[in-house]
C-alpha cells in the first residue's frame, strides 16, 4: 500500500449547467468546497483542459483540478496535468461519485479498477496504471442496472443531497493528512465516524 502525500486532487463530473447539480457531478462538488475551504480559485486552464487551482497546506503544493471534458474523457485532462508537473499516479487521488455507497457513506481507497464508472476507466487508460487514488462519495444505487444513467444525470433528493454534502464535509476534514502523506490516520478517522 501506498502512503504517498497526494498532490492533485481531481474531481470528476460533467461540464455545463445542465449537470451542476447530477450525482455524478460529486467529485466536482468536492473540489469546489475544498477550494472554497482553502480560500483557492479554480480558473480555466485551457491546456489542462479543466478548471484548476492550487491549495498549500504547510509544506505541500497540491493541484486541484476538474476536467471540462466530458466525463468519459476525463483521462486527457488529468494526464495534461500530472505529466506537465511531474505528478506521479500514486500521489493522485480522484474523487468520484460512487453508486456502490449510500449517500453519507465517503471511502478512501488506494488503487483498484474501475467498478463500470467511465471517467475511472479513461484515467486509468490515459495514465496506463490504476495506482492513483481514489475518494469514493456514496450517492446511493436506484436498484437496477439499466436506471444507472438516468440515475447519475439527475439530481439527489434533498435529504440526499444533505447526506452527500456532510461526507464531503467529512473528507475535507482529512486533506491536510493525506497531503502530508499520513493515509492511516486518514482513513481511520474517515472511515470510523458515526
């Protein structure tokens, strides 16, 4: 296993207002309140393809970035990213929505496949490795396979909603020791909380 600080942060989701408020659109709204937390601005980076940012924390310089690609090709924009700045996979954590977990359920996880989610399958096929890391945020399965899409392209419910924002809540609370490479800590304090 892995211990290494994490040193960009990539959250998945799709572009344009039509999906701001989509469960698959989780990992975006984790970046975007980890940036609001830290007081950093996500701004187009044309040649990251994504809005991206910043976020010091003590000695660590970790990239924040989410793809304006469409989710099935979020690969090209975190490789644009770790290859310009020497990121190396493992100290990559993608954050994603993840159908497998109810909502309010957050999990830390270091490599593994893709479990069928699209913009894991390309970050995978782009950075030729499942080393990275990954933030899994539980919005909950609708019951059957074939309602997974309209399920992820729509929005939570509000007590849903809720339950989503407070694990992202949870997690922000964990950045600092995953940037400090301290991933034990992390995920016990993570995965342990009521």
């Amino acid at each position: 296993m892995t211990t290494a600080a994490i040193r960009l942060v990539v959250g998945l989701g799709n572009p344009g207002p039509k999906y701001t408020g989509t469960r698959h659109n989780a990992g975006f709204w984790f970046v975007e309140a980890l940036a609001d937390r830290a007081g950093v601005a996500l701004r187009m980076e044309r040649k990251f393809q994504g809005v991206a940012g910043r976020w010091r924390e003590g000695e660590a310089d970790v990239h924040l970035l989410c793809p304006t690609t469409y989710m099935n090709h979020s690969g090209r924009a975190v490789a644009a990213l770790a290859n310009f700045h020497r990121i190396p996979p493992e100290a990559i954590l993608v954050v994603h929505d993840e159908i497998d977990l109810p909502p309010g359920v957050v999990r830390l996880k270091q490599g593994g496949g893709h479990g069928g989610h699209n913009g894991l399958r390309d970050i995978v096929a782009a950075l030729g490795t499942r080393a990275f890391a990954r933030l899994r945020l539980g919005v909950g399965h609708p019951g059957s396979s074939d309602r997974v899409i309209p399920y992820v392209l729509h929005a939570p419910g509000r007590g849903e909603r809720a339950d989503i924002d407070a694990a992202v809540a949870a997690a922000l609370d964990v950045m600092p020791l995953l940037a400090a490479g301290d991933w034990d800590r992390a995920q016990q304090q993570l995965h342990t909380r009521d």
